[in-house]
C-alpha cells in the first residue's frame, strides 16, 4: 500500500502528519516513510536512528563534443532552451534539460553524448522498525521530477507490496506533486480551514480528480478561521479522515523535533482515526 | 555605432524593459544611419524556462556593440552574452529610450 501525503498549501502539516503516521504505523507494521520534497526535505528532523544506505543520484545530460558542422537540429527539437547554438559554438544549460534524449538521438552527427550529471543524493535510515529514505535536491538544480522519479524507483526496487509505504510529498499542484502521488493508492491530503488553505484545496482536489486519484482531506489546525474547507468537503462528497485541533503545543513539539503522537493523546486519537479509514490498524482499538 | 536596447514600446519615447530575458521588445539604434528599428520579443511569454539564452540569442544576431538595459543578465544569459563583444550597459530600468542613450554618453549609466 502506497500512501502519499500532499497538500496544495505549503505548511499545513504534511509532515507533522507523515513523520507521526508512519512511526505509529511502525509500532506494529513494516513501513517506509520516504521524504519526496526533495527542495526541502525536513522528515529527517523527527527521525533518529542510523544511515544505513546513501547514494548519488544522477540524471543523463547531453555533453557538446565541440565538433560538429552546427545545423541546430539540436535547438528546434529542444522543448527546454537547454541547448542553443550561439555563434560556432553549442551551448547546454543542463539545469534546464529533462533528460528526454531527443538531441543526442536526433544530432546527425553524433555531437551530443550523453553523460551523467549528479542531480542529488539518497539516503536511508533505519529508526527502530521504521525505515526512511530521503532524498536532496543539489543545490542549484532545478527540477525535483527526476530525482523524485529516481527516489521511487529505489522504494519499488527494495521494498515490496508487504510494506506500507508513505510519501511525503512537495507542496504545490505542479510536476513534483504529481509525479510523488501518480502511483499511490491513495492520496491524503493536509489542508486547513483558512481561505488560503481552501483556494489551494481546490486546486489540489481538481489535479487529485484528474489523475483518478482515491482521496480524503485531514484538517489541520482545526478550530481556526471558518468552516468553509468542512462545508466544502461536505458539498462535493471528500471525506475527511481526520480533524487534528490547532493546538500550540503540537506547534511546540514539532518545532523541538519531536513526533507528535507520543505526548498529545487528542492527536493520537485522530491518528487512529486516519489509520482506520485507511484500513492500516491491525488492532482494532475501542471506539 | 550601434546600440540594443530592451524596451517596453518600439519608440524613443517607450520605457526601458528592466528585464532581458523577458522584454517585450528590442530596438537598435544605428547611429550611422540614424535610425531606430523595433523587433518584437513577444513570443518569449510561451517559453517557461531559458527565456534568458533565447532572447541574448536574438540580440547576438542583430549584432550590436552596446546592449543598454536595466537589471542585466542572469546567469544563462550571461554565458550566452560572454561569447559576444558586446558591452551591457545596466541601471537604466526606469528610463525612456531617449533618456538611457544620454545617460549612457554621459557616464551615468555603465556596465
């Protein structure tokens, strides 16, 4: 089971909510928590254990072998501007490349090879029975989908359909969100009941729609703004899974590293409430 | 001599475009003839990404010695434009095309 955690405000709890679910989860079950906000990764804050696996992490960019009669196929067959010519010369901006191959394929003379560029590293760490693997975004790349892409193929490569896997996913409803959350089996999505976190809502429910993504909303910080984002979800049939209340404290321990499930029994209890809408409890605990 | 500069409008009186990468249009001054021509840049909107290349391209081909505009170039324009002898003139983000060319040729804008 793959569960990505999304929302479409940055800073509305995703990973207040996928470092506490997956811990709690990990009590009883095998799990990974896999960090995909490769810009700013910042699960590992609440995990201790030990880095078990690191990795670089690189996607294929074309090289210009300086020699070659400059026709520019190269330029018009690019979608990216990341190769133009200039003068007598090819000139590649590989933070602007999408690793689509076409120019190398396509140059008539073999004048764009295709070499490795380090886009970020991977890391992994065990913490009690949990496993966590993150990945990070070098600085100054621009694009998060191949790394993302490459992060999820390490998970589908190691750990198979026994384990729960939680992503926790970019903010936003552009590329990175999408590629975190194409293949999860379901999609939770962190909002709160303020008019920003309900404009970014809906956007995010459009984009969840249009990928025939099964999903429900967990508000966060509940009991602040309005109840516009609850007749919302009511109108247009979202479940919610879980109401976490907006509680300093919760914004105390998160802001000390710590997980939130372990001090304040109220989040708990909407923890176990997410859990068994989701079908993850393996005891059923008295309602 | 011949100056570029990125601009708002296609006259003496349009304002300087403060960006590069982005401007709406790019005229050339060709002091010789004396006279100013306008081409627009307006496809650059459609472009997400590389904005700056493409449009330092573009004034590479109409081969000026000065580019005169406001913020200056950014990193990938700015590789682009070392591969020229072109000068860029920065600074004169909010001025009209006339005002910049003298502000140049006084020394109150340089590069």
């Amino acid at each position: 089971m793959k569960i990505a955690i999304a929302s479409g405000k940055g800073g509305t709890g995703k990973t207040t909510l996928a470092t506490s679910l997956s811990s709690h989860l990990s009590e009883t079950q095998d799990v990974v928590l896999v960090d995909l906000d490769v810009e700013e990764p910042n699960s590992r804050l609440f995990i201790r254990g030990d880095q078990t696996h690191s990795q670089s992490i690189c996607k294929q960019v074309p090289e210009w072998t300086g020699d070659c009669s400059l026709c520019g196929q190269c330029q018009e067959i690019c979608n990216f501007n990341a190769v133009i010519k200039v003068g007598t010369q090819i000139m590649l901006f590989p933070e602007l490349c999408h690793s689509c191959r076409a120019c190398s394929e396509l140059c008539p003379e073999s004048a764009l090879p295709l070499k490795p560029r380090k886009i970020g590293m991977l890391n992994q760490i065990q913490a009690g029975n949990l496993i966590f693997v993150e990945s990070r975004l070098e600085i100054g790349e621009q694009q998060a989908v191949p790394l993302i892409s490459q992060t999820k193929d390490y998970i589908d490569n190691h750990f198979d359909e026994s384990y729960i896997i939680i992503y926790d996913s970019p903010p936003g409803t552009s590329c990175p969100v999408i590629e975190a959350s194409k293949d999860a089996d379901f999609v939770i999505l962190v909002t709160e009941p303020t008019p920003f976190g309900l404009y970014d809502l809906k956007l995010a429910v459009e984009v969840m729609r249009k990928m025939k993504k099964d999903f429900g909303v967990v508000v966060n910080r509940d009991g602040l703004g309005n109840n516009d984002v609850l007749d919302y979800c009511d109108m247009e049939t979202i479940p919610v899974l879980a109401r976490i209340s907006n509680d300093r404290r919760i914004a105390e321990l998160y802001a000390a590293g710590e997980l939130i499930f372990s001090t304040i029994p109220e989040f708990k209890e909407q923890l176990l409430l997410l859990e068994r809408s989701l079908e993850l409890s393996t005891v059923v605990d008295p309602v | 001599m011949k100056y570029a500069f990125t601009a708002k409008g296609e006259s003496w009186d349009s304002e300087i475009d403060p960006r590069l990468g982005r401007t709406e249009f790019i005229l050339i001054y060709d002091d010789k003839k004396n006279e100013l021509s306008a081409y627009s840049n307006s496809e650059i909107t459609q472009q997400a990404h590389g904005a700056g290349p493409l449009t330092v391209q573009k004034i590479i081909d109409l081969n000026p010695d000065i580019l005169i505009t406001g913020n200056g170039p950014g990193k990938n324009a700015a590789e682009v434009m070392s591969t020229s002898e072109i000068k860029i003139i920065t600074g004169a983000g909010d001025m009209k095309i006339k005002e910049a060319l003298e502000a140049y040729k006084s020394d109150k804008i340089t590069g």
